[in-house]
C-alpha cells in the first residue's frame, strides 16, 4: 500500500469511527418517525406508481427505488444527524432537488421549516411529495443562472445526490458554473447559514471540485465524506 492510500484509508476510519454513533440514534429516529407513518397509504401511493411504470421511459425509471422508504429514509436521517438537526433552534431549510422528499420529511421531524425545489418532471416524486405534504417550489438549477426568487432567506440549503451540473451534451460544470452557483447559494442564506453539497458520483470522483469546496471564497468548510462537504457562512 502506498504513503497516500494509507493515509487515505486512516482517514476514512477514522471518520467511520467518529460517526459510528449515527446509526443506532439514526434507527431511533426512524422507528418514531414511522410510528406515526401512513404505512398503508403509502403502500397504496407504491401500486399506483409502480402501475404507470413503462420500459419506454428509462429516463424516469431510477426514480422508482425511492419508494423505498426504509432504506432512503434512513440515509437522509443520517444526513440530518450529521448536521446536528436534532440539537439546532427551528431553522428554514431550502433542499435543492428534493426528490421523494424525505430529508424536509426529517427537517419537519426536528422541527424546523423545509422547503424543497425540484423540477415537476418525475411523477414519482411528485406523488411522494403530495403525500408527505412536502411543500415544494418548481423550479430547475441552470448553469450561470440565479437560483429561484424566494421571500426568505435559509439557515440550510442542502444539494443531495445532485445531477443539476450534467449539461445537454454530456459534460459537466467547469469550476466557472460552480463558483456562481455557491456565490449566488451563500447570498441565500442567513449569516452563519450552511450549505451542503453531497454526491458520491459528481464531487468524490472529481479532486479538482473538491479542492474548490475546501476552499470556496466566504465559506468555512468541512468535509462528512470525500463526496460531502459542508460549506459554512463566513461574514
């Protein structure tokens, strides 16, 4: 093994052993949350969907995994304990690409105020989105381009599983989409507000972004994972 595989590798147990504590807090979370569950009617949510599904529409197909609610709910409840969602005063949350919607299912669990943004493309998360009662805001992330109006500013915005830096003809973002994107993200949010960014695909296979991040002009930053970074308001 060499110097820097190793160091790679103590790091990342190190890490692991630090955040150990998050998974049986994490199936605590789970078990209160679902106590009160509609279990049934999501159940019924689950055949109607799975009902309109057509091979013809591969694009939208991955979608379906969402509905597995034990397992996504569980990674984002990790997520929210990671960022100290159960111990922080009532906070307005923005989660860009929301999904099936279930980290502003957590932030409503530990009391604070969610809002999600997504495009009203995929009728699985729009169904999962209804369902919770997941306020939402249609929208699209576009490259050089300011985020949404909003009437409020954000203590956290948080960008999961993202793919809103994937361009028509298959590249992606340069470092120069990226910069306007956190600049204009940090004018969002309140002083000391955070921003989340978390994808093991986008930002842990690219060292040139991630250099960025640790970096990135009126932030502090610290790293979860190598693919999660969490960008802190500097004022």
């Amino acid at each position: 093994m060499t110097t820097g595989t190793a160091t790679k590798s103590n790091r990342s147990l190190r890490r692991f052993v630090s955040q150990a504590w998050v998974w049986p807090k994490s199936e605590m979370v789970y078990a209160r949350i679902m106590r009160t569950f509609d279990r049934r009617g999501f159940e019924e949510l689950k055949r109607r969907c799975y009902a309109t599904r057509s091979p013809d529409r591969a694009g939208a197909q991955d979608a379906f995994k969402y509905l597995n609610i034990a397992y996504y709910l569980r990674q984002n409840i990790r997520l929210g304990l990671l960022l100290g969602l159960d111990r922080t005063p009532p906070a307005r949350t923005l989660d860009i690409g929301s999904g099936a919607g279930y980290f502003s299912l957590v932030c409503r669990h530990f009391g604070h105020e969610p809002l999600g943004m997504d495009r009203d493309k995929v009728a699985v998360f729009n169904e999962t989105c209804r369902f919770l009662g997941i306020p939402r805001v249609i929208a699209s992330v576009e490259p050089m381009q300011a985020l949404a109006a909003f009437d409020t500013s954000f203590d956290l915005i948080t960008a999961i599983s993202f793919v809103f830096n994937h361009l028509p003809d298959k590249s992606y973002w340069t470092l120069k989409e990226w910069a306007y994107f956190i600049d204009d993200a940090r004018s969002r949010l309140n002083p000391g507000g955070r921003l989340f960014l978390g994808a093991v695909n986008r930002i842990g296979a690219n060292a040139e972004l991630q250099a960025f991040l640790r970096h990135a002009p009126g932030f502090e930053t610290h790293s979860l994972s190598h693919y999660e970074f969490v960008l802190a308001r500097r004022d």
